[in-house]
C-alpha cells in the first residue's frame, strides 16, 4: 500500500504556523469588528456559473484553475477560487438588498489548481472584507484604511506599500479598451499566443501577463489615466484626497488594473518586497457592475482579500504558544485530584497540561518538552496537608501552596 500523503498544493497547519493562522483571523476580526464588518460565511462549494459569471469565460481562473465537479445530481459544482462571488450570490438569493450597505468580514480556505510554490497553494485561506450597497468614494477609503490597519495591527504595514489606480467609469473604459486594441493590433506579432486571443475578447487583461515579450510590449502601451472622463476623474480626486486625510500614503500605478468589466473606478494593492516574486499581500478594488452580472438589481459593491499564507510568511516570528502549567498527579488519588483541579485553573483562565501517566520524572520531561511555565505535583503526602507543590520551571524553586490558594497563586504565570 502507497504511503499516504497530502495531497500536491496541500498542506497540513500544525503547531506555531496554526496559531499564526489562527492569530491573523482573529486579529483582523477584531480590526473589521471595529469598523462594523460582521462575520459572514458561504459554503466552500457553488454552482459552477457563480465563478463563470463573475470572473470571466477567458480568465486563467476558469479556464485553467478551479476544481470543478459534477455531482451525483448531475449539478457542475465548483470549489471556491476566492470569496467575492459566493458573497454576491448570498445578497442576491438571500434577499439581503434591504440590509444595506451590508458590511461583512469572511475568512477560511479557497482552491486554485496551480503550480505550488512559496506562498502559494492550491488549496489556501484567504481572509477579506466586503462593502455592498455603497457608492461614494468613502467607501473605498474605509475598506483601504481597515487594510492598513489589519497589516499594522500585524505589525507588517511598514514592510508593504500601498498602490493604487482607476479604473474610472463604464465610458472612461470603452474609449480606454478601443485605445488599447488599436495599439496591441499594431504590436500583435510580438505578443504571446494568450495575449493575442485575449485582443480579441478582453484586451485590458494583457496588462496582467508576466511573459517577458508582453511586459516589454505593454511598458508603451496606453495609460488608463489618459482616458478618464470627468466623473471618474472627480471620484478618483476624491478617494487620493481621502486618503490624504487619514495620512495613509500610496504610489500611484497606471499599470494596475482588473481585466473584467464589472470592476470600476478604485484598484489597489498592498505590496512587498519581502517575499520575492510575490510581491502582492493584499489587493481589491471597486465592483459596481458584479451583482448586476450575475443577475441581480444594479448594486455597488467595493472589497479586497488577502492570503493568509502570506501574511504568515511576514511575520516577525511565529505567534508563540502561551506557556503551560503542567498538573502531575502521583499515585491514583493524586491523578484523580489532578483531573479536577485542571478543570477549576482553566476555567479561571490558565492554561494548563495533564500529565496522563507516569510517574514525576516523565511529568517533568513531559513539562519540559512543552516549555511549561510551573509544574503542580499533587501526590498523598501533599494531598494529607490538602496542598500542592508548585515548582517555578525558570528559576527552580519549589513552593508549597494550599489546593484553595492555587488559583490565586498561578495567576502569575497567566
């Protein structure tokens, strides 16, 4: 029988890079809880033109990348490839219009298949945000500042750098995507075989393309900027002005844009160098056209999401364990106490380890190898005084403390 193993592009979290995980979502939680985002979950699996309809018929996502299915239903179902969709889909089939603007915070796992690199999984966690229902420039302000904020409770904003970009209106888009045909049709021999069938069907997504023959093609392609009718001109004035105001620097970047025509107006990405090739950690934009995509009545919409691997990957070091009280019972009446007394130390807060078996040199080994604070050793002759021998792990000293004082005692090493 093969050895098993996880499957390529998974990944198994255990130990420290658990709690990092672990410590990311709660800490941006908390963050998003803070600007009034409330927690909202959808199923890990949709039908399949959920994906369709919002990320495009030509987009690598579909066409090479979701994990999709049939099931016994005969129903085309697809993994989720990010959280967006299923979040439009659940303000649509849920009725949630009447609960606008409708802020909500998501995290958990998503599904790409693509080649596995650092950083890069295919099956990953994503956490995000959503701001549904408003339309002003605010919005987008908000969602970027509740970013920076999540990245510098993390202690990582100094080490990213936001960009941005517009992606102005549906009519700055048109004249921008007739410009870009004109100029890509007059270079098309110098582009790879996938930038020229996207010419034909979505022209603005060869700006995406890291072949290195488009990248030198594209540096003259051009400027979205140089297109923008007025109103998006106003709009984009309006999200940089806020930003300003809040003190939250950006470098502008003509060349960031979002290849499907329901994005608009506001992009951004917050960005390293601390991670080589992926340089992205967080990116989002404007989505006024989404829901109105997939079905729904006209709705604005503006989010972002981040890879939780990554974020993971910047931290200064792994979110460290809280550092145990190790009970260890002698003797059967000692192990009996032992059960009892660890169930009244946790809940009054601390942390605390049975040693199940063994005598007290395998409980210290056992108390040693998880880097305890304390060990408590209970056994008859501390159980006739109705005491406990409490040992501080750092410093060596032994202590005898009253089994009602206990609590009061270990609170230090809360």
């Amino acid at each position: 029988m093969a050895k098993l193993q996880p499957v390529r592009g998974t990944h198994d979290l255990l130990g420290d890079e658990a709690r990092s995980h672990l410590a990311i979502v709660e800490a941006a939680r908390d963050v998003a809880d803070r600007y009034g985002y409330g927690p909202m979950s959808t199923p890990v699996f949709e039908f399949t033109d959920v994906f369709q309809r919002t990320l495009g018929d030509t987009s690598d996502i579909v066409t090479k990348e979701m994990y999709t299915f049939e099931d016994k239903g005969g129903d085309s179902l697809t993994l989720r490839p990010e959280g967006t969709a299923g979040i439009a889909r659940a303000v649509i089939s849920g009725g949630l219009r009447n609960e606008l603007p409708l802020k909500c915070f998501y995290s958990g796992p998503m599904f790409r298949h693509e080649r596995p690199q650092k950083g890069r999984l295919r099956q990953f966690h994503q956490i995000g945000v959503e701001l549904i229902g408003v339309a002003e420039p605010t919005g987008d302000v908000e969602v970027i500042a509740l970013a920076a904020d999540i990245l510098d409770t993390l202690g990582i904003l100094e080490d990213t750098t936001l960009e941005l970009n517009t992606l102005g209106d549906s009519e700055s888009r048109a004249l921008y995507r007739d410009a870009l045909v004109a100029y890509f049709t007059g270079v098309a021999d110098k582009l790879s075989d996938d930038s020229r069938e996207r010419l034909t069907r979505n022209p603005l997504r060869i700006l995406d393309s890291k072949d290195k023959g488009d990248r030198e093609v594209i540096a003259d392609a051009p400027v979205f900027g140089d297109y923008l009718s007025a109103p998006a001109q106003e709009f984009f004035g309006a999200v940089c002005q806020g930003l300003d105001t809040i003190g939250l620097g950006y470098t502008l970047n003509p060349r960031l844009v979002r290849g499907l025509d329901y994005y608009s107006h506001t992009a951004f990405e917050f960005t390293t160098e601390s991670l080589g090739a992926q340089g992205t950690v967080l990116a989002g934009g404007r989505y006024d056209g989404l829901i109105e995509t997939m079905g729904g009545a006209a709705t604005p919409g503006v989010g972002w999401a981040a890879g939780i691997e990554r974020l993971s990957m910047m931290l200064a070091e792994p979110v460290a364990r809280t550092r145990p009280i190790t009970l260890i019972g002698l003797g059967e009446d000692g192990e009996r106490e032992t059960v009892r007394l660890a169930r009244t130390l946790r809940q009054a807060g601390l942390t605390i380890e049975l040693v199940y078996k063994g005598g007290l040199k395998r409980g210290l080994r056992r108390a040693d190898r998880i880097n305890a604070a304390a060990a408590v050793m209970i056994g008859d002759d501390e159980l006739a005084r109705n005491a406990a021998t409490v040992r501080d792990l750092d410093s060596g000293e032994q202590t005898d403390v009253a089994i009602a004082d206990l609590t009061d005692h270990l609170a230090a090493y809360r």
